[in-house]
C-alpha cells in the first residue's frame, strides 16, 4: 500500500539521500559522506527504545542541559507528549506517553499536530525565536498523568510490561480516553508556553544535538 510517497519522491523538485546523517549543523544536516544540506525542518524517526525516547542522539538545551540527564535515562516526561520543559523548538510527534490503550493512531497525530502547528503559527505570526512550556506547566501535567496512571491496570505490581521503565514508572501509555486528550490539546492554553523574542533566542545558547558515528 502506498499513500504517494513513491510519486513524491519522482518529482523534479526532490533529491532522496541515503547516506547516513552525522550531525546537524547551523544551517542542516551533514551526512556522513561530508555533504551538507539545507533545511529549515529537520523531522527525525529516532527507532525502538520503547523507554529510551529519541536514544541514542544527543540532545542539549537551555544553560548545556542534556536531554537524557534530565530524563533520568528512561523516564522521559514532556508537556501534552509534544515538548519537553528547557529544549526550545523541539517538538515530539509519538513523544512521552502519548500511547493510547485503544483507538485510532490518526486520532492521536492529530493532536499532536493539532498543538505544533499552533505553536509554529505563534512564533512566525508574532516574530518569535522560540518556544518552550513552562516549567510549571510542564511539571504539573506530569504530576496529575502518574497519578492518573497509577490507577491504570498497566501498573497492577503484579504485572510486567513494556510500558513502564526500569523503576516502574508508566512513560509509555497515557491514562485518558483518546476524546479527552484530544480535547485537552484543542484547548491548550498558551500561557503554558514562554516564548523568547529572536534577539532573546540568539543570546541563549542554542539547542543542539549530534549523532553517534554512523548513526542514520
């Protein structure tokens, strides 16, 4: 089954690269034949560490915090699953415990898109450099999601699943109906959200990430 992808690959417009990406750099993407591309949105497919989200690139923010220091490893938490408090611009399509226990996959991306796209149109319709939730916001959604977890028979002791990490912490599925997640990022607040001006988002230090060697 293809949905057009093979099409929009012909087209004159599109190059398919193969080699391998070996970091990202100011201006794209550099692969590990040495050639550099442009890009002004770098989508990443990051693989299967159901716990171990975006593993194994590395990911700095805000004042050089690592992204999987802060996560503690495998206990990855992020605002409404789309971004995560300190990594401006970094949005998660698929990101922590954004599984639903049933329902539709296209349900769920909508959502997900459903809050990205809003934010983007924030930021170029107001010439914003960059956006991030608040620490507040950020913390107490994750708060209220384990409580609610917790409750969930995905966290009956008795059980072993691939859903929680190493320390028993539900950080892959979310404890709400599809309806009322999709109705908690329709109406997400964007005081949830601290936007920086483009000369405040030069003057901090950059979000950057590489890849290990080889890596694709």
């Amino acid at each position: 089954m293809d949905n057009g992808w093979y099409d929009a690959i012909k087209k004159p417009n599109v190059e398919l690269i193969t080699d391998a990406v070996a970091a990202v750099t100011p201006d794209g993407v550099l692969t590990t034949a040495g050639e550099e591309y442009p890009a002004d949105v770098i989508a990443l497919c990051t693989g299967f560490h159901t716990n171990r989200y975006l593993q194994p690139i590395e990911f700095h923010g805000r004042g050089g915090v690592r992204l999987h220091d802060m996560w503690d490893d495998d206990s990855a938490t992020a605002y409404l699953g789309v971004m995560t408090k300190h990594f401006p611009n970094l949005f998660f399509m698929y990101g922590p415990a954004t599984n639903a226990g049933g329902g539709s996959f296209l349900s769920l991306a909508d959502s997900w898109l459903q809050c990205i796209t809003r934010l983007i149109r924030e930021l170029v319709d107001n010439g914003h450099g960059s956006v991030e939730p608040t620490a507040r916001a950020h913390d107490d959604y994750n708060r209220r999601m384990d409580e609610a977890n917790a409750k969930m028979v995905w966290s009956h002791p008795g059980m072993g699943t691939y859903v929680r990490n190493s320390r028993g912490r539900v950080t892959v599925n979310m404890p709400w109906r599809m309806v009322d997640y999709w109705h908690m990022t329709a109406k997400m607040p964007l005081e949830d959200f601290e936007f920086f001006g483009r000369r405040d988002h030069q003057s901090q230090r950059p979000l950057t990430r590489t890849w290990p060697r080889g890596g694709s």
